[in-house]
C-alpha cells in the first residue's frame, strides 16, 4: 500500500496492537498510544491518583493494568470527548 492510497480515517482509527503495548517501552510510545494502552488495561498506570470503585472503595491507580471504562473497566472517562468534560466547561 502506498502513502497516497491511506486515508485521514485509517490513521484516525489507528490503534496499538497488545503486543505493541506489552513490547515497547512507555518512554518510547506516543502518547496517544500510551493513553490508548492503559485504557485497554494492556500498560500499568502510573501516578497517586485514586477513584472509587462501585461499591464505594477508593482505590489507587498506581502500578495497576485497569481498564478504562471505554474498554469494559470502571474508571471513568475524562477526556475532551467524554460527556463528563463537557459539563465542567467554563462559561
């Protein structure tokens, strides 16, 4: 396939593969990718930042492969898209 013949949809669906996420180094993804790999609970997350999980029990994100709610996980989203962001938008 040539550069010419893939279009702006292919690369904007464009996601790693699991073995991409177990193989390569976090330093060394993009970080869309990264982003993309710890919501399919494929890399560890990082960080102190904690949620409360149903049932009520706050858990912390650090260390762990959980999965974002997009992907069957119970961490909420909070990206740009997410109807969560768009109520905190400023008037």
């Amino acid at each position: 396939m040539k550069m010419n013949e893939i279009s702006d949809i292919d690369a904007l669906e464009a996601t790693p593969t699991p073995s991409y996420c177990k193989k390569t180094p976090k330093d060394e993804m993009g970080a869309s990718w990264k982003a993309s790999c710890k919501s399919q609970g494929l890399a560890r997350r990082d960080g102190k930042k904690s949620h409360k999980k149903p049932g009520g029990k706050r858990v912390t994100m650090g260390g762990k492969s959980i999965k974002g709610r997009a992907h069957g996980g119970w961490i909420p989203d909070y990206g740009s898209g997410s109807k969560s962001a768009s109520k905190k938008k400023k008037k």
